[in-house]
C-alpha cells in the first residue's frame, strides 16, 4: 500500500495489545531511497527517547486506525538502539553547530566524536521535508512529502511542491532523478530540467496513487 511520510508521523507503535510510543521520523539511504529504520518516540516530556525500529520487525500496519503492529515485546522496544547511535545528517550537523555555541569547551570532545562518525548517506524524512528543489537550470519548488510503498518501504517518489503555498501545485518525481542532497544548502538536486519536474505527474492523494498501481 502506498502512504506518506506525513501520514506515518503520529501513528502508534504496538507490542501485543497495547501502544507503546509513537512513529517520530523516518530514516533512509538517499542512494537506494529505502527507509532503514522507523524512529519511534518513547515516554513523554522529561523521560523522552528515540529508539531505531528496523522495517523487518514491523508485523502489519493499519494507516486508518494509526497503528503499527511490531514483532518485539516492550521490552525489546525500550531496549533498541537509540537515534544517536546511527545519526543522520540532520542530526550530526546539529551537533556540529552546538559546538560554536558557548559551551563549546565543555562538549568538544563528545560532539566531535559524534559528528565525525556516521552515514553520510542517512538521511531523515523530516529534516529534508522543505528543502529546495533544484532542476539543472533553475529552482523548481520545496520538498513537501515523501510517497513509501509499506511493503518493501521504499520511497517511490518525492512531493515536490510547485509555486506558493496558497495556489501551490504538487507533483511526484522518482528518486532516481535526484543528484544530491545538500545539507547545509537545503538543496535537493535534481537531473531535469524545470519545466520537467513542474509538468511530473500531479500528487492529488495517496488513493488515486493506490489505484494506478492496480489497475
């Protein structure tokens, strides 16, 4: 089945019978476009904590009750590893820019050590949501969504969103078209021409997308 990303945020993660936490952000590899793991929110204010949940230990979904039915006890889901154990770009040149910060001199050592370590290539849904969409000659519009088959959970297309928020138009393009992404630009590159990517086929909903794919 085809859903967003933004439809995903929110929904209920559930061991057993009973919910245990929330989907916060989705993980993937920019150069296969396939989510590596569900960031899901546990606790609440002061005892929050992301934990990383491999797509393999997702039993079923149900998008219309938001539900998310995972083959781990609760347990295992307390247990799991943490998002800054494996952290995206986003979150490492987060930390990056609270080095400069005044307490620089206390944190240097943890941050570099953070920073210096990871995927380059691990991006997160949420943090690319807004970034700039550029085509080879000019920009195009923003990211605005991501479209994710729930069965392979890969990322078939992009939301780019054309023109202001008012009169906006929103088309799918293919991951395959896209060069780079660049964080600190908050640009994503994409190998075609404006006019190309404006004239994608128009994202109206998830269940006109479901329906072309059966037909």
């Amino acid at each position: 089945m085809i859903v967003t990303a933004n439809q995903i945020y929110g929904t209920a993660t559930v061991c057993g019978q009973a919910p245990r936490g929330k989907i916060n952000d989705l993980l993937f590899d920019d150069r296969c476009w396939t989510v590596s793991n569900v960031v899901v929110r546990l606790g609440n204010w002061f005892t929050r904590r992301d934990v990383l949940v491999a797509p393999r230990e997702i039993e079923s979904v149900d998008w219309p009750t938001h539900r998310v039915y995972l083959a781990l006890s609760e347990e295992r889901l307390r247990a799991a590893p943490s998002l800054e154990s494996n952290p995206p770009v986003a979150l490492r040149k987060y930390w990056e820019s609270q080095r400069m910060i005044a307490w620089e001199a206390y944190w240097s050592g943890l941050f570099q050590q953070m920073s210096d370590e990871g995927d380059p290539h691990l991006r997160n849904t949420r943090a690319v949501a807004g970034h700039h969409v550029f085509g080879l000659d000019s920009e195009a519009g923003r990211v605005d969504n991501f479209v994710i088959d729930d069965s392979t959970w890969r990322i078939r297309y992009l939301v780019v969103r054309i023109g202001k928020r008012q009169e906006a138009k929103r088309v799918i393009v293919e991951p395959r078209w896209v060069d780079s992404i660049d964080w600190d630009l908050r640009g994503v590159y994409i190998h075609l021409p404006k006019v190309e990517i404006e004239h994608c086929g128009e994202f109206v909903n998830t269940q006109n997308l479901n329906l072309a794919m059966h037909k």
